[in-house]
C-alpha cells in the first residue's frame, strides 16, 4: 500500500483540506490528489468527501482513517528500530496538554527538544478535556490527574504539588485563615462542580467545603480570579510561581496541611514499539520535571 497515499488521508483530515496536506508533506496539489484518487481506487470506495470548500469523511473513510494510521505508525516504528540512536527522533509528533501546564511548561519543552531534534514536527493540542488518543490519532497526553483505569498506557512524570494562594490585598482586607474551619468565611475560587477541597495526608484528610461567588470550568479561569483579588484558589506549584516569587499572590498554609498532590502522567496508546519521537521526548519531559 502506497504510504504517501496513507499520509495525504490523514494529513488532509487533520488540515481540512488536501492543499494543506500537500504543503505539510512537501509534494504538489496535485501529487496529493493523484495519490488520494490512487487509493480509493486501490480500496474501490471514496474515502473523503470532497468540495472545493470543505472536505469530510465518508463512512468507509471514518472506517479506514484509524487503519491508515495505524500503519503510518508501524512503519515508522519499523524505520526507527533499525536507524542508529544517535541519529535521534523523527516524524510528526502529535500530543496534548491541559491549557495552563501546556503553555507553561510542555511547550517551552518542545521548543528545546525541537532544537535538539530538528528532523521532529509537533502538532500540540491545548485542551482542558480529556481526548481519546486514538480517536484523534495523537501519540501521547501529558495529563495532570488521578487516571481511570483504561486501556492507555501510563508513565509517572513526577509529582505537580498544589497549595491554596491569594492576593496580599485579598488576604489584607478579608483576614489570613489559619485553619479550614475559618475558610467557610472566605471567598473560595472553585472549578465548577467541585465544591469541597481535600486537605492533608493521604488517609488523613480533612474534606473543606470551598464555595464562593465565582467558579470556572477552566484552571486558567481561577488562576486569573485569584490575581484579579477575587478570593482565595486552589493552584498548582508550577503555575504560580511566577506570581509569588514577584509578591503577587501569598501562600495561604492552613493547620490542617497542604492538598493532596496530584501526578503528572505521559499516556499513549499502546506499549508495543513506540515511536522513538515519543519515547524521547518522554525522557526528555521528565528530565527537565526533575532539574
């Protein structure tokens, strides 16, 4: 089976059209038209419709498309099993990340590890929600959470500790609490649906009601809420230290401890040979978690 041909279909899906598949694979319009049509006829059904506005797939194409990446991968995996290790990583590299942790630390990553490896492409998709992996067609997710038993493989990054934070000027007006108790009188910044916060050890915590005028569906939302002196957050480590090092928001520590940590994890879909792209930059990722 023509590769090219495998590559303009899923290209042209992602991009959403065959002239941006082209460009992204550095062949003509028209090599990539000759290619798709090739494939088709090869399959003996249409895989895209096509238009000179839009581009979907058809039924059979929805059917295929996870086929048609499926070998991509294996080809590349086959190619990367014999090519020397010093010769580094190659190929596109798809993966997401939550917004905050992406813009903050997974993409100023990539930025070096493409340094590093300069035959590397990344699409990176920015996201709050959960995405399949294999629906989508990406080879990893860097997630900051408590997994759910699922059939992704996972690997532990490192640890992403979270303390609850404010403005100086909040804490001056509104008091410092000192104990959980005393939170029920502060205006608590709480992602939309979690209304209690875990404090303390594991096996010794104590569950704190958090409530308060505003909620978000979104970390960002209520890391801006917090510097805008709307209340007290709960926020990861990483992402205010910027903020506390310049005195923009203080560390509110409560008798009761600090909350439960949570794991950074790299998920990807299978354990059967990975692409030497996202085994690296896996490695890559975690060396710099713990520098």
């Amino acid at each position: 089976m023509d590769f090219l041909a495998l590559s303009v279909l899923t290209e042209a899906v992602g991009a959403g059209s065959l002239a941006a598949a082209a460009r992204r694979l550095h062949i003509t319009p028209m090599a990539a038209t000759r290619s798709l049509s090739g494939l088709e006829r090869e399959l003996g059904v249409r895989l895209l419709h096509r238009t000179t506005r839009s581009l979907s797939l058809t039924d059979e194409g929805q059917v295929f498309l996870a086929h048609a990446q499926a070998l991509l991968e294996e080809r590349e995996a086959a190619l990367a099993s014999v090519r020397p290790a010093e010769a580094g990583a190659t190929g596109r590299l798809r993966l997401t990340a939550s917004t905050a942790f992406g813009r903050k630390v997974v993409a100023p990553a990539l930025v070096a590890f493409m340094q590093c490896h300069p035959e590397v492409r990344v699409d990176l998709v920015l996201t709050d929600s959960v995405v399949d992996l294999v629906g989508e067609g990406l080879d990893l997710g860097i997630r900051i959470a408590r997994l759910s038993e699922s059939s992704l493989v996972a690997r532990r990054l490192g640890a992403s500790p979270r303390g609850l934070f404010a403005t100086p000027g909040y804490l001056a007006a509104a008091g410092t609490p000192m104990q959980a108790a005393d939170l029920a009188s502060h205006e608590c910044l709480a992602l939309a649906g979690a209304g209690h916060w875990a404090l303390g050890e594991a096996g010794q915590q104590a569950s704190v009601r958090a409530e308060g005028r505003f909620t978000a569906n979104t970390i960002e939302g209520l890391h801006q809420a917090c510097l805008g002196g709307l209340g007290i957050a709960m926020l990861s480590r990483w992402d205010v230290a910027d903020e506390v090092a310049r005195g923009l928001l203080a560390e509110v520590r409560l008798a009761e401890g600090e909350p439960e940590p949570l794991a950074i994890w790299a998920v990807y879909p299978t354990r059967r040979m990975v692409p030497a792209k996202v085994r690296l930059f896996i490695r890559f990722l975690a060396e710099r978690l713990e520098a």
